[in-house]
C-alpha cells in the first residue's frame, strides 16, 4: 500500500493489436468508474480540476509520512490524475476521490490496482486529508470500495501494505477486517530510510462472511 497512490508510474503505452483494445473495454468500470454514493460521502472519478484541493489535502507533510512522496504542485496532481484515466481504460488500476458530503472537492483517493493480469490479486491503497482522520469517513469509503473490487471488478485477493510506524493505517485495515499476514522487513523506501511494512489482506471470502457478520477463517 505505501507506494500506491502515488508510487512509480511508468507510461503505459496505447493498446496497438485489436485483441488489446477489446480486452481493454472488456468490462464497464474500465469506461468510466461508477460512482459508489452513500448519504456522507461520493466515491467519483478524479477530474482535472480536482488538482488544487488534491495538493492542499494530501500534498501535507502530515498526510504523505508514511506513503510515497504526492506530486507537490497542482500540474504534478494533474499529471497523475490523467495517468489514472489511462490506467482504468488499460484495467489495471481504479482510482477514487472521495468528496465528502457537502462538499464540491475531493479530499482522498482509494485505489486498487492488479498485481496480476486479469484482477485475482490486487493491491488497494488509501489516503484522506488529516481534517477527515477519526471522522468515520475512511470505513464508511473503504466497505464501498471492498465491495466495489470484489463483486464489479472480481478480485479473490486484496493485499495492502502499511509501514510498521504507521499505526493509522494498520488501525485502519485492522478495522475494516484485514488479516494481518506478515512484515515485510525493509521493504519500503522513505526519506532515505528502509522501513518495515506489515502485509494485510482480504480474500473475497473474507469479505462475504463479514457480510454476514463473521470473522475470516485463517488455516
Ligand atoms: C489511513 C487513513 C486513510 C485512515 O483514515 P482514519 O480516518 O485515520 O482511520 P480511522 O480513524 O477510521 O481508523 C484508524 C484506527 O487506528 C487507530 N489508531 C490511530 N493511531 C493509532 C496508533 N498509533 N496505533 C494503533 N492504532 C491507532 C484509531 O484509533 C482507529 O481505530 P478506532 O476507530 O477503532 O479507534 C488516514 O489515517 C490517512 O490518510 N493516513 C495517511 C495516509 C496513509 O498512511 N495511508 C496508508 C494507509 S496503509
């Protein structure tokens, strides 16, 4: 997770062969994302002009100390966001901003991205400004967004990735229902420093018991 949103992004060329076209229109959500609503908040595509406040919210040293470095002007956010049009309509990656009831900007992203083609293991990140920390909106975001990865995109695994340090984040996936699966020791780079990262996942099954109301089943 530390390195999405904002990790390394390689231009991904245009699909050249007809085969690539059509399986990069294979499913809806690589058109356009649908919209995941509930009466606190939109999960909406990121537009352009969501830019400025995407710097003011997530551009804060604060919000980017334990995830990969945000883009630090408004072109940077720009850039990246037209980076995630590219890489929904390839279907590797989906992208939300999330807009909090009553308001017009977007003040976080979640994302989830394939680590392996076609989807059955993927990797989702988050990150909200700190006005929005403990305000309920992250759970209410990320059981949309579960649900949206395993029942539209069809995903069987998702994996995340928060640095040790980071007890936000590890309070975060513990409380939407991660399973705690390891530490990644050293695996992540920040400010010239290794850190360690704890390895969280959910499986689809996972997520259907705790539908139900039961705990994921480990061994
Ligand atoms: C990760 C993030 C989206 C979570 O949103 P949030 O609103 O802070 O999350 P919540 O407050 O709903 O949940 C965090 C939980 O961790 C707990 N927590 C906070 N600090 C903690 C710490 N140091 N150690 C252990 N748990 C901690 C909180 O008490 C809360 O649990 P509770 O609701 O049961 O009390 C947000 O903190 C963020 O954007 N952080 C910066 C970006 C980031 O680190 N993203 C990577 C996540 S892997």
């Amino acid at each position: 997770m530390e390195k999405t949103p904002f990790h390394a992004k390689p231009e991904r060329p245009a699909p050249t062969s007809a085969a690539g076209v059509a399986g990069a229109i294979a499913a809806d959500w690589r058109r356009g994302l649908p919209v995941l609503a509930s009466e606190k908040f939109t999960l909406r595509e990121l537009r352009p002009d969501d830019a400025p406040s995407m710097l003011a919210y997530l551009g804060t040293a604060e919000v980017a100390r334990f995830i990969s470095p945000p883009p630090t002007t408004v072109q940077g956010f720009e850039r990246f966001i037209t980076w995630t049009h590219r890489e929904r309509e390839a279907g590797a990656c989906a992208c939300y901003g999330v807009v909090p009831a009553g308001c017009d900007h977007v003040v976080g992203l979640f994302q989830v991205r394939a680590l392996e083609t076609g989807f059955v293991t993927a990797e989702w990140g988050f990150v909200l400004g700190s006005d929005y920390w403990g305000t309920g909106l992250f759970l209410g975001c990320a059981r949309r967004v579960l649900e949206f990865a395993f029942e539209t995109i069809g995903a069987l695994r998702l994996e995340a990735r928060a640095a040790v340090m980071n007890g936000r984040g590890n309070g975060a996936l513990r409380k939407v229902g991660a399973v705690q699966e390891g530490v990644l020791r050293r695996s992540f780079k920040r400010g010239g420093q290794f850190l360690d990262q704890v390895l969280w996942s959910i499986l689809a099954e996972d997520w259907h018991l705790q539908r139900r109301g039961r705990p994921p089943v480990v061994h």
